[in-house]
C-alpha cells in the first residue's frame, strides 16, 4: 500500500462512511446534496476543504455559514475559515484550509492528528447545511489520548436509506458502485426577472443588470425557474464505473435510455406565466455555461449478495431548454437539441429500482451570452419541438396539474387513437384510469369491438393499472362477452395474481365457456390447460381434455394434446400422453410431421424422451427417402429448395416448438439441405446421418 493510501485509510478507519474515489489522492464525506467536505494530499501539504457541488444554489449556503457563524472563525489559533466562490464556477462555495508538511510525511503520527482533527472541526460545522444532520461528534482529543473512531451513526444511516424509497430499508447493503462522467456539460439558470433591478444607465431600453454574466446578483431578487448543471449526452461521453471489483469505461452506445422532459411543465409554472391574462409574457433571464471537466452521480449501495450487472443499468437523459441548435435538413429548417445525463436508474434482481442522481463535479465553466424573452418565448419554443414520445411525457407531466383534462386532451387529439399511451409503462396510474372512462364513455360506441379489446388489453399488461381500474375493465368485458373465446381469455386474465387474482370470478367465467362449448380440439385443450394450470382444479381439466380427444381428429389434435397432458404444470399424465403419441406415430406422412412429432417427444418439460424422439426423426429420414414421399405442402407453397432447407428456416426463425425442440440437430438437417442443393440423391444426402439399425431400411 503506497503512502497515500495508507493515509486515506487511516482517516476511513475514524470516518466510516467515508469515500475513497478510485486512484485519486482525496476522500469525500457527503454532507447534503452534492456538498462535500474533503481532504486532498497536494505538493505543498493536505488540503482540507469544503465543496458544495453546485445544486445548492451559493447564495443560500454564504447564508446559512454566516448564520452559524461558521465565516471568520478562526479554527486551532491559525486555519481561518473563508468562504469563497469558486474560481471557475461561481455557483460554488470552497472553504480551503491548507495543513503544510513542515518538514513531516504522510506516515508522520502528529501530521495524521492535525489533519484529523481539523478535518473532523470542518465536518461538524458544515453538518448544519443539512437541516436533517445528525452530529457527529469530534473522534480526536487535543490531550494527546489516542483517538477513538467514529462509529457510523445509525440514526443517520436509517434516516438516509428511508429518503430513497425505491429501495427496502431493512435489507443489508454490499458493495459500493461509484459513476462518474467525463466531457463537456452545460449548466443552465432560468430566472423570473419581472420584479428585478434595472441598470440606471440603461433603463431608456430596459436593459436588465444581469446581461454581464453573473447570475449572482439575480439570486438576490429573482425567482429561479430551472437551475442544473449537467453533462452532455453524446459520443465523446466517457462513462466511469467503479467499486466491488468493477471497473468499466463505456461510451453513451451501452446503456437504455429513459428520457425525460425539461421542469416547464410544473403547477408552479402553469399557475404563474398560464392562468393569468398576459402571464406568459413574464419576462425571464437564461443564463448558460459550457462547462468541461467530472461530473459525480450519487453511489449505488448493492445489496448484500448481489453482484453489479451492467444490463440492469439504465441511463436518464433530459432534454433541456437549452443549447440547441437550428439546422436544415432536406431543405426543412429545424431545431436540434443536445441531450444531457440527468441520472441513472439501477433494478435490483428483486426489481426495486435505485436512482441515482447528480451529486457533484469538478468543472471549469466558460459563460455564454444570456438570452432575455418572456415565458411564451421560452416554453413555446420548446413545446413546438418536441417528438411524439416526448409530447406524450408531456401529457403524464400535465397530469399531475390538469387532471382529467388531460386525458380529454390526448383522445381528441389522438381521434381516439391511444394504444400506444395505454400501453406506455410510464403512463400515472390516475390517467390510466381516466383515459379507459373517457375513452369507453365517448369514442368506444363506434369501434369496433375487437379494436376496442385490443385496447384493453393494453390496459391490463400495463404494470400501471390499479385493481379498480382492472376491475372495471373486466366487467366491461364480461358484460359484452357472447362466446367460447370471450370468456376463456378473459377468465385467464382475471385469476391472474399479478392482475385480481380472483379464483371464484374465473370458475364462474369458465363454467360459461365450458357451456357454450366448441367444435374444436384445440378450443377445448386449451380451455383444459387453463383450468389446470391457473386453477389447479385436475379433475375438473381431466373432464375438458376427455372433450377435446373426443373432437381430434389430425396429427397436429393429437401431439398438441398428448404434449399439453405431459406437462407436469397441467396433468404430468406420462401414460395417457404415451397413448396419445402411438396414435400420432400411426399418422404422420412426411418430414415436417415427422420432426414435430419428435420435438414434441422430447420437449424438456413433457415426456423428455429423448431415445424415442431420434427414433421417430430417424425414421423421418428414413420416409424422406422413399420412391412415392412428398414433400410437406410448404414447401412449394413459399419456394423452399427442400424440405430440410425449410425445417432449417423455421429453426432459425424460431417460428414454432419445431424451432425450440429441433436445435439439436440443426447442423444434421443443414448438413443434408447443402448436400441436396448440390446435386445429391436423398439416399446420399441422408445415408451419413442413420445409424447402423436404420440405413438398410432405405429403399
């Protein structure tokens, strides 16, 4: 372990919580929203300071340090506290207070002290900046006893893991993931100017004092609209992930992305600059800043045995008010924006999710000029621009205001049209419900009944949809349903856990398919599998599976049937399947068949008999090559150049079980389709592929 290490570990082992970033000579205690207190190993001595990251806008945190009376104070009769905006980006506020070596190395017990104690004096007295702190109380004693160490504060740990719902509180956490970003950002400061100062110099053209680029001063008079500083989203984004034996560099092509809208559309905003007359030309003031440097997400805690999967990372982007640009495309003029990494999303294996948001950065900010318009200006330009997926966050954002005017909104201008909100899994749950009330009340009389369906139907696959609504949207159904097929589905639908999980309501729901009845072997197995697999209920599908054998008739009734009645989830009645195979067995009359008939007999999860499943293939190729064989109907009908060719296909295309049952011997049937197309006799093409008991059997 190198010096500095040592030294990092030395102030771990009194700072549990701390931070120690990955091959960087400073450690990091997080106070409140991406404020820092550090300590850095630099040339002239440790550094200990305070960062605040930039999301706390600096006006309140000079404030709240004055109140304390934490500015000025002079700390061990020579470490004057200062506070300072930073150098390159005056949204943050920097406390530094120097320790110099004098002559001592990191290994040197008295340099680790001072460094401790001072470091432990700055961290109680910036705890304050977080109303909901806990204090922490100073682990060093000036009398030169040995220093105790900070045990984490269980009270804090607790409270902190309670602010993150997503994630259970009582489940104990494992490694821990760091993610950092590196590239260039923007940070963006939208404020309500119409009550600010105006420059006396310039008040003939109402020239606001803020146009100098420093937002500073509207802090003091304004109200903030949007504030953030953020990376940009795009190719040259280097994303850095870190902790639990991981260490990954991936670029933006790696993640799924979940995209999210600019905080315009807000109650706030719509009551301020909406709902009055002439409120929309409330004047405001975007600041910009090109910023280039690190930019930290909040850390993801594992939980306790579980190792980091990067395909369960997803990445948020926002589409910000600004930068954008105008660009001409196929001589059409349009507006092109750059989008920026709000966040990320992690799903644990038992599907809580963790958001993990900005925390803080180290960047250097070049200011651009900032734009003065009024809200119109402002949000309608962004509103004008927006995509179909984002008009339609637009509408779940509108939804938390507007309520049911909302879904008003979206079937008239959808004519109706919503498949594909109903079915959107960020769809509220309240708009949910009010767009099937709207949409059945008013547009559904003049569908058509399976159009309408198949808008249900992405109601009740929505994760969204309450049990209320589920429940309304099965009455509907019941209510029109008038045959076998309207209420077999629906009854499947209903007993489901993950939808009402109501046994009594199924029964009754398949009593009436049951008494409607069917002519079709398939319609009945069907219903069979059903009942067994959904309701348990054996006697009563041995019953229905006795109906559908009493109508088969084809090869295709009887597989289907004996490989539904195999299954261990519906009967796992092993014999009475077997009957049904020797039945099949008598029927087939040509590869195809043949192939079905031995993928269904060596299905995983039915009879798994995989020695009667080659003897059945076997004496497929065996049929294949007799004088009078012809091929399955498919062949000619879709331009096959054989039948193995055609098997191959369906494999490849995963089509039906032939595909998931037939893997196995894929390269067999490749092997004769090529030898065929290549001029060769069926015997020659197939003659390699037999065993000994069956090549003398080919004519």
């Amino acid at each position: 372990m190198n010096n500095v290490e040592s030294f990092r570990e030395y102030l771990l082992g009194h700072f549990p919580t701390l931070k120690l970033p990955k091959g960087k000579k400073y450690v990091e205690f997080p106070v409140y929203k991406g404020i820092l207190v550090c300590c850095m190993v630099k040339k002239d001595g440790i550094n200990v300071y305070l960062y605040s990251g930039g999301r706390v806008p600096a006006k309140e945190i000079f404030d709240k340090l004055n109140s304390l009376g934490v500015s000025g104070k002079v700390l061990n009769d020579k470490y004057t506290i200062t506070p300072m905006p930073g150098s390159r980006n005056p949204n943050v506020v920097r406390i530094d207070l120097l320790i110099p070596y004098a002559g001592r190395d990191l290994e040197d017990d008295d340099l680790r002290k001072e460094v401790l104690d001072l470091y432990t004096q700055l961290v109680d007295l910036c705890m304050p900046l977080n109303p909901d702190a806990v204090f922490h109380k100073t682990p060093y004693e000036k009398d030169g006893k040995e220093s105790e160490k900070v045990e984490p504060n269980k009270e804090s740990s607790v409270q902190s893991e309670q602010e993150n719902t997503d994630v259970p509180v009582q489940k104990q956490k494992g490694e821990s993931i760091s993610i950092r970003l590196e590239g260039f950002g923007q940070r963006n400061e939208l404020f309500d100017i119409s009550k600010a100062s105006i420059s006396s110099e310039s008040e003939h053209n109402s020239d606001y004092w803020y146009d100098d680029f420093s937002e500073n001063h509207a802090y003091s008079d304004c109200d903030g609209v949007l504030s953030y500083s953020l990376p940009f989203y795009n190719d040259n984004l280097n994303i850095f992930i870190e902790g639990g034996g991981i260490s990954k560099e991936i670029g933006n092509e790696s993640l799924d992305e979940i995209l999210d809208l600019d905080n315009i559309y807000t109650k706030e905003n719509n009551d301020k600059y909406e709902s009055g007359v002439g409120s929309e030309n409330t004047p405001l003031i975007l600041f910009q800043f090109r910023t280039k440097g690190i930019y930290h997400f909040e850390s993801l805690e594992l939980l306790a045995g579980e190792e980091f999967d990067l395909n369960r990372l997803e990445v948020n982007i926002l589409k910000p008010v600004a930068p954008f640009e105008e660009v001409e495309e196929k001589g059409i003029k349009k507006k092109k924006w750059a989008h920026m990494v709000k966040g990320f999303v992690y799903t644990f294996l038992d599907g809580t999710k963790k958001h993990l948001d900005f925390d803080s950065g180290d960047y250097e900010e070049t200011p651009l000029n900032p734009n003065i318009g009024t809200w119109f200006q402002i949000a309608e330009t962004y509103d004008n621009w927006l995509s179909e997926e984002e008009r339609v966050l637009k509408f779940f954002k509108q939804f938390a205001y507007k309520g049911n005017e909302v879904a008003e909104d979206i079937l008239e201008q959808n004519d109706g049209e919503i498949d594909d909100i109903l079915g959107n899994s960020r769809c509220p749950e309240g708009l949910l419900e009010a767009l099937y009330d709207e949409f059945i009340e008013h547009w559904a009389e003049d569908m058509d009944k399976s159009d309408i369906d198949w808008s249900l139907r992405k109601i009740i696959n929505n994760p969204n949809a309450s049990k209320s609504l589920l429940t309304k949207v099965f009455r509907y159904q019941e209510n029109r349903a008038e045959k076998f097929w309207d209420y077999l589905p629906l009854a499947s639908s209903i007993v489901k856990d993950e939808n009402l999980g109501d046994k009594d309501w199924a029964i009754k729901l398949y009593k009436k398919a049951e008494e409607l009845g069917t002519e079709s072997c398939s319609d009945y197995r069907t219903l069979a599998e059903s009942i067994a697999n959904n309701l348990g209920d054996k006697d009563w599908s041995i019953k229905v599976y006795k109906k559908a054998e009493e109508l088969a008739k084809s090869c295709s009734d009887y597989r289907n049937l004996a490989e539904s009645i195999s299954k261990d989830e519906s009967l796992g009645d092993k014999d009475w399947a077997i009957k049904l195979y020797k039945k099949v067995e008598i029927m087939v009359s040509n590869l195809y068949e043949f192939a079905e008939f031995a993928g269904s007999v060596s299905h995983k999860d039915g009879l798994n008999d995989q020695k009667w499943s080659k003897e059945i293939f076997q004496k497929g190729l065996i049929l294949f090559c007799s004088n009078d064989y012809k091929d399955h109907p498919n062949v000619k009908l879709y331009n096959w150049n054989n039948e193995f060719k055609m098997l191959s296909g369906y494999i490849d295309n995963g089509e039906d079980d032939v595909a998931s049952n037939l893997e196995k011997w894929q390269n067999t049937i490749d092997a004769i389709s090529d030898k065929l197309e290549n001029g060769s006799s069926k015997k020659d093409a197939v003659i390699d592929y037999l065993d000994d008991k069956h090549k003398g059997k080919i004519v």
